[in-house]
C-alpha cells in the first residue's frame, strides 16, 4: 500500500516541544521507526508537514488517485479546520486521524474535532504507536 502520513501545525517542533506532553522523540524518529515497520510488510509511506493549513489541503487534493490510505495527525487545525475537514471529505481515501497526547484529557477545546467524523478511526493519546496502529488499521482494509 501507499499510505501518506500528515503532521500538522508546531508538529515539527517534536522533541523540543513540550516534552511533558509530546515526549522526546522527534518528528524524524517517528517517521524512521513507521518506515521500518511499514517496509519490512512492503508498503511505503509518504511524509508531509506544514503549519499551513492550505497547504496541508493542496497536499491532500494530490493524493487522489495516487494514495491507498492517509495518516493524518492536524495538530490544533483538528479542533476548527471545516476546510480540513471537507478536504478529507473530498478526496475520499480512507483516512485515520491520530493524536499523540490524550485530546480528551486536556484542556476542554481539545475534546471537540471537527475530523473525527470523516475518518474511519481516531487515535489519541497513545504516543508515536497512534501512527503504527493508524497504520495496522489501513493496511486490515486491503487484506
Ligand atoms: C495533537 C493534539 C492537538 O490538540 C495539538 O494542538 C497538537 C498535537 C497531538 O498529537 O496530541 O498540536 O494533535
């Protein structure tokens, strides 16, 4: 499978970004560890990261047609991004929205995302393993 993965708003800012919250390990940790498990099952996986949410939205309109399934973890654009969300609508490819912080244990305007709806799975509050399990959960559907 080709799988794109999505990171949103401040998410490049791992490892130094509240670590209390976000842990120490860095975006390209991440991204090296997902890849070695996605590899060695023979899928590929894609990366992408902007603060911008229109770009985040131009990134999405590219994978039609090209992509089998979509990771996408927002950041705060979850919480209030409507054209986020009718991007993931759009483009129809099933899509799973992961959050390494727990969402619903944080401040209350966390609890709201404007996603969850038009995704087939939501992820929080379990670490980089959100993005592994988000993954697992695309590559079930092809099987
Ligand atoms: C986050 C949770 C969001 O509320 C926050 O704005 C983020 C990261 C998470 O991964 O836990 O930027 O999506």
């Amino acid at each position: 499978m080709n799988i794109l993965v999505i990171n949103g708003p401040n998410l490049n800012l791992l490892g130094t970004r509240e670590p209390d919250v976000y842990g120490h390990e860095t975006l390209s940790d991440i991204e090296k560890w997902l890849n070695d498990q996605a590899e060695s099952d023979g899928h590929h996986i894609e990366w992408y990261q902007s603060n911008h949410e229109g770009n985040i939205i131009d990134r999405l309109h590219e994978t039609m047609g090209n992509m089998d399934g979509i990771i996408i973890n927002p950041g705060a654009l979850t919480h209030y991004s409507f054209a986020l969300r009718d991007a993931i609508a759009s483009v129809n490819i099933p899509t799973v929205e992961v959050h390494l912080s727990d969402i619903y244990n944080r401040e209350v305007f966390r609890k709201v995302s404007v996603i969850k709806d038009v995704c087939i799975k939501q992820i929080s509050g379990k670490g980089k393993s959100g993005y592994l399990i988000g993954l697992n959960k695309l590559i079930s559907l092809s099987e």
